[in-house]
C-alpha cells in the first residue's frame, strides 16, 4: 500500500490555508519556496465546504463535506451528502482517526493496521490525513529551474530526494511552482523512479489578498484514468473553534 | 505328493525357514501400517482439502483465485446455484462472497474477513457449523447475524450476544456500515483464520458490499467424486458466460500433488520391503538348494522331472511366503487396529500442529484399512517369493544327477 505523507497533500491540511502572504519581496530560497508550498496547506483555523469527486475504473461518485480544523493536530469532516452517506465525519486529533457512523451510531477508531486503507473511498489514505513532514526537513533539495529576466513566466522546479532516515517513503519528489509562487504540481516517485502519485494544483482565486488554489487533484501513476478531485465551494480562514469541537462526545452529536 | 514332500522339507530346517517367514512377516506387517498410515493420512487430507474447501468443482470469475479483487464475481448468482444444484450430477453447491471490513465491539476494533455463505448449503459442503464451538452456527432467515473466529472475538472483546459493527468499502466506493449479533463463535483449527475470519449470510453481506446477487465462489459437490469429467461439463453449462468451471485438480494442483506423492511414496516404501523380502527368500532356497544337492540328484534319478523339481522348490518357497503372510497378517491386524483406533501424534511437538495450504490438519493422523491394499500385499508376498524362488528351483532341475549324487 502506498502511503502518502507529504505534508500539503493531506487534505486536512489543505483545509487550512493560511499562513505568511506572498509579497513582492526578492528572490525566495528553496526552503522558503518549499514552507510556503507547505504552508499553502497549513493555518491556525479555517472552516470549509469542499466537494470532492473521485473516479475510479469501477465507479464515480462525489461527496460533498464540511470541514473543520484548528492548528494541524485538530480536524473534523462531516459528509453532507449523498444522503445515504450523510452525517458520516472523521475526527482527527493528533495521529489518530475516528470515523462515525450515523447509520449504526457508533464511533470507530481506525486501527494502526488500517491506515494505509483508503479515505471514504478515495485516492487519500487514511495514513495521508495524518501524517506530517515538511518538505524543507526531511528532503535534500536542489532547483532546476526558475524564473529568469528573459522568462519571466518559468515556473520553479525543485528536485527532492528524501534524507537517509526521514520518514518518507518516495525515492524522489518534483515540485512544481509557478513564477507567482503558487504551487502547480508535486510529483512523487518510487526508488525505482516510477512516477506513483501527481497532486496537482489549480483554479488559483484570491482570498484575503493571497493567491489560493481552490482545487486540487489526486492522480495515482499506474492508473492514468483514476483521479480524486477535491475543490472548495466555501473557505473561511481564522474561524472561532472551541476545543470541543474536537473531541468523540462532538463527533457524535 | 510333491505337496506333502515340500511341506516336510520345509520343516527340516525349521529355525532357518522361520527366521526368514519372520523377516517376511515383518515385511507384511510394517507394509500393512504404512500404507494404512499413509491411506489415512491421503483420507483427512482428501477430507480436509477437497470435500471441506475446495469441493469438487470450483465456479469463480477467471481472474478472482490470482487478484482476489471485489468486483471480480460470477453475476446472477441466484439463477447460477439454483441451475448449478437443479443438475442430477450435483450432490450440493454453496456460494460464498469474500470481504475486509473492519470489525469493531464496544471498544476495539480490528481488520477482518467477511464470507458471506448461505447458512445450511454452507453446513452441507463445508461442515462450518460443525466448527462452532460457542453458540450456534447462521441460520437461513437469520438477518443481521454473524459469527466470528474465536481469536477475532477476544480481540476485539466480544462474544456470543454481542453486538459488532462493519464497516467496508462498498463497491460503489461508499461507506458500507451495519451493525451485526453475534451469534456463535467458531474454532477452524486455522489459526489465522480464526484471528482474522466471520460469517454472514450471503443475502447480507451482498447489501454491505453492494454486490446483489453476485458471488466470488460457488463450491461444488458432485454425486460421484471419481469421475468429475461428466460433472464438469454439465456444470459449465449451468453457469453464466464468461465464469471459470475448475475441478479441484486444478484449481489447487499442490493438492493433488500432494496427495499424488504421499501414493507414489508408499508405493516406493513397499517396493524397498519387498526387493529386502526376496533377497531374504532368494537366499533361503538358495541355500536350501545347494544343501541337498545330493538329494535332489537323487530325486532326479529316481526319474523326477526337472519341471517337478522346479514346482517342488517353488513350492517349498509358497508354503514359506504363506506362513509368514498369515503371522504378518497378526501383526499387521494388531498395528492397523491401533493405528485406526488411536492414531498416530504428527505434530512432533509443535504447539501449533499440521499445517497444509493453511489448512490446520489434525495432528492425529489415523490409519485406514483398505481390503484391497492388504490383499495386493499379500499377493505381492507370494508372487515375489514365487519369482525369488525361480532361481534356485532352475538351479535344482539343471543338476546332474550322477555328480550331484557323488557330492557329499
């Protein structure tokens, strides 16, 4: 199975965007390029309505969810629809993950053994909406290409290969950002340098006065056809969320 | 006359001619309780493999027994498994469907098989209710139960009257969840399985995983098991285009290998006695030919055909070979009889006993009597000390009368 555990994939984690605004300042360093790129998914609160369509050979189906999230230890998501999915939510505190199930009124808690399963049917593992890394820390990173005078558009690449013992489990990551500092595409490759997994980043709008892409797509490398796309239809930043928000007792309610 | 004459000769050296009818009798004997082992052995394993797991005809989608994916079924399963058992060569047929869910009591939770089966045709191929060793085993109309391995029931601390929850990745990508009695737990004597493994009724489990009427596996249990030719391809015919039919020779050729070798072996095991046996006998004669070298001559002389001689030294040999049959028969008898009544303990020792393709065996293996495999040993005794025999009895008829006379 395969884990995903690059930091601005987790889907809690793009939920809240926020973070140092982009501004005209001078050339960035790689690592300030790779926070940002990181940081385009973290915050202190948000709150969201997202809708998230995932295709597969068998089936395709589109969920509609709200989200809440303070900090990065703290998220919970609510499936609005369909109907028959309603009132489902997973609570994330910390490494661990609770689904409730509406239909049975029971709480769950995923085992450790089924973390790498999948996320409500989508390409995300649960594994993905929990684990955390940053790109600036655990890899070596060198850029390839940047900006120039002459090309002003050409967007920033930067080849990273993880570090001996940082917990990752790609043998090669690609990211892709655009000259105005949003990300595009982050790649991720196998040690034997297969492409597994390409997040891409799009439908850039602005909030607050930044630059956010609003949509974001899961593709996996052995099946082209696959995808899970999840867009923001609402997003609040720096929502008043008490504590308990998070907790069983309210996943429940 | 000739008759008479090598009984008596056969007595004249009495403790070399019982020696060598003990050494046979030995051979009968050991021969009788290893194949008696080893056909009680291909018996269980037969048992086990085939009439309990694999029946004699496997129905799946092509792909299913190497990808083992969810959406690989065999479709209209209803109209399959009523044509499949409407068939006269069919003795039963059961259906199952296979799932992972995780499996969750009031407080733990774990990740889990699901089968769904159709609780008394299930019974009826696989003997599954006669594994439940707390509560009882699904009934037909039974809605909403379930029963779980014994190991998964104290993981997730549970057990008969508990209520669990399921929770699976439906195939339409949805969150399947529904709640389920315990209503027995079951020990398979497979370890794994009894940690990891539960049962539902089929009708259930295709609404939890939004596969109506569709199944990954239909075990088949022909009226003749011998013969599967004829049922194969009836049974082909009942099924929808497009589903494999295989027998269970193919669908698990270890398991035909397996029980192939454990024949072939007995077979070389019984060779090796008996060419041991002849040897012992060859030698007898031998020596009891070139002993009375002068009387044989005499015989000849007398006017006794060498044809004669040749039918008196066999003879003598035949007489031998039967007695030590008939004491190797006892021992054999008494061997059989303990080995059926209270078999032999494989397991060495190993706390976790027999294991073969995941399949715990009963580490007691008990023996089983065949008539005709007793009487092809008994034949194979008198036939190999007919031929052992041969030798020396052409010896005995081209002698020369005049020097086997002089010959003292």
């Amino acid at each position: 199975m395969k884990r995903f555990r690059a930091t601005t994939l987790g889907l809690f984690a793009l939920l809240t965007l926020a973070g140092p605004a982009f501004a005209a300042d001078p050339e960035p360093t790689i690592d300030e390029l790779l926070d940002a790129t990181d940081d385009v998914a973290r915050g202190e609160s948000s709150q969201a309505t997202i809708s998230m369509q995932v295709k597969t050979d068998r089936f395709e189906r589109t969920m509609k969810m709200r989200a809440l999230s303070k900090g990065t230890d703290n998220s919970l998501i609510t499936i609005l629809e369909p109907a028959k999915d309603a009132g489902t939510s997973t609570l994330k505190v910390g490494d661990n993950l609770w689904n409730y199930l509406p239909k049975v009124d029971r709480t769950m808690k995923i085992p450790a053994g089924m973390m790498g399963g999948s996320w409500m049917g989508s390409h995300f593992s649960n594994d993905d909406l929990v684990k955390q890394s940053r790109m600036s820390e655990d890899y070596t990173a060198t850029l390839t290409q940047k900006p120039t005078p002459e090309a002003k558009e050409q967007p920033w690449i930067i080849e990273l290969v993880p570090k001996p013992d940082a917990p990752v489990v790609w043998g090669k990551v690609v990211v892709t950002i655009a000259a105005d500092r949003v990300p595009v595409s982050i790649e991720y490759f196998d040690e034997k340098g297969g492409l597994q997994r390409t997040m891409g980043f799009s439908d850039v709008k602005e909030i607050d006065g930044r630059k956010v892409p609003m949509l974001m797509t899961l593709t996996p490398g052995d099946k082209p056809g696959e995808y899970t796309k999840i867009a923001y239809e609402e997003l609040q930043f720096d929502v008043d969320l008490p504590d308990k928000t998070f907790t069983l007792q309210a996943l429940k309610r | 006359m000739l008759v008479r004459l090598a009984w008596r000769n056969l007595w004249r050296h009495k403790r070399r001619s019982l020696i060598t009818a003990f050494a046979m009798a030995i051979a009968v004997a050991l021969c009788m309780a290893v194949t008696a082992f080893t056909d009680g052995m291909s018996a269980t394993m037969f048992d086990v493999m085939v009439e309990q797991q694999l029946g004699h005809l496997q129905v799946h989608h092509p792909a299913y027994p190497t990808s083992r994916r969810m959406y690989d079924t065999v479709p209209e399963a209803d109209a399959t498994l009523g044509s499949i058992r409407a068939l006269p060569e069919v003795a039963r047929a059961a259906g199952q469907l296979n799932g992972f869910a995780l499996i969750g009591g009031p407080e733990e939770t774990t990740g889990g098989q699901l089968v769904g089966v159709e609780p008394s045709h299930e019974a009826e191929v696989t003997r599954a209710d006669e594994r439940i060793v707390d509560g009882r085993f699904l009934s037909d109309d039974g809605t909403g139960e379930i029963v779980l391995g014994v190991g998964l029931a104290s993981e997730i601390e549970v057990g008969v009257g508990d209520t669990v929850v399921v929770v699976t990745q439906a195939s339409d990508g949805s969150l399947g969840n529904a709640l389920y009695e315990v209503v027995g737990l079951f020990r398979s004597g497979n370890t794994a399985l009894d940690k990891t493994g539960s049962m539902m009724r089929l009708a259930d489990l295709q609404e939890l995983l939004v596969l109506p009427d569709q199944v990954h596996k239909i075990t088949v249990v022909g009226v003749d098991g011998d013969d599967l030719v004829p049922l194969k391809n009836a049974v082909v015919k009942a099924v929808p285009d497009g589903t494999e039919v295989q027998t269970w020779e193919e669908a698990s050729p270890q398991t035909s290998q397996m029980l192939a070798m454990t024949k072939f072996s007995s077979a070389i095991m019984l060779g090796l006695v008996f060419t041991v046996a002849s040897f012992g006998i060859l030698n007898t004669m031998m020596m009891s030919v070139f002993e009375r070298t002068r009387e044989l001559g005499v015989l000849k002389a007398i006017g006794l055909r060498p044809a004669r001689l040749v039918q008196l030294v066999v003879a003598e040999s035949v007489f031998m070979a039967a007695l030590a049959g008939s004491i190797g028969l006892s021992i054999g008898a008494l061997l059989d009889f303990w080995l059926v009544r209270y078999g032999f303990d494989m397991s060495g020792g190993n706390p976790n006993g027999m294991s073969f393709q995941g399949v715990t065996l009963d580490p007691v293996m008990h023996g089983k009597v065949e008539p005709l495999t007793v009487a092809s040993i008994l034949g194979a005794l008198l036939l190999v000390s007919a031929v052992a025999s041969l030798l020396p009895a052409w010896r005995a008829s081209r002698l020369d009368p005049v020097e086997a006379i002089r010959t003292e």
